[in-house]
C-alpha cells in the first residue's frame, strides 16, 4: 500500500482533511502551488482540483517518460 506524508505535501490548511477533500481541493492546497499558480493552470489547462491536475495529460505523459528514463537505467 502506497503513503505519503501529507504534512510534506499539503498546505498545513489541508493536512487534516479527508483524501476525497484533498482531492476536490483548489490545487493551491498543493505546499509550493500559490493561488496565482491555481489561476494559470485553470487559464491554461482547465485545472481546478487536486483530481483535475493528477489527471491531466501533460502531467501523465510526463511521469510515463520519467518511469521509461529511469527503467532504462
């Protein structure tokens, strides 16, 4: 099973909340993501949760070439 710190993650706001409120959050809920990063990835992407950027293309096609880089190693 999967783990994370959320305290390493999230804004200490969000640390305490439910995975399904994290993931319905606005993505400044997101440690080092300001509301004005929020903004620009909703004007550029449509992204306005959590969900919406762990679901985005961009971001998946990134990991996948990140996971086919490191298995190559």
């Amino acid at each position: 099973m999967a783990s994370i710190d959320l305290n390493k993650v999230l804004d200490k706001a969000w640390a305490d909340k439910s995975l399904p409120e994290i993931l319905a959050a606005p993505v400044d809920a997101l440690k080092g993501v300001s509301e004005r990063d929020g903004e620009l990835l909703k004007e550029a992407f449509g992204v306005k949760t959590v969900a919406d950027l762990a679901h985005l293309k961009y971001v998946r096609w990134a990991q996948a070439l990140s996971a086919l880089d490191a298995a190559s190693k």
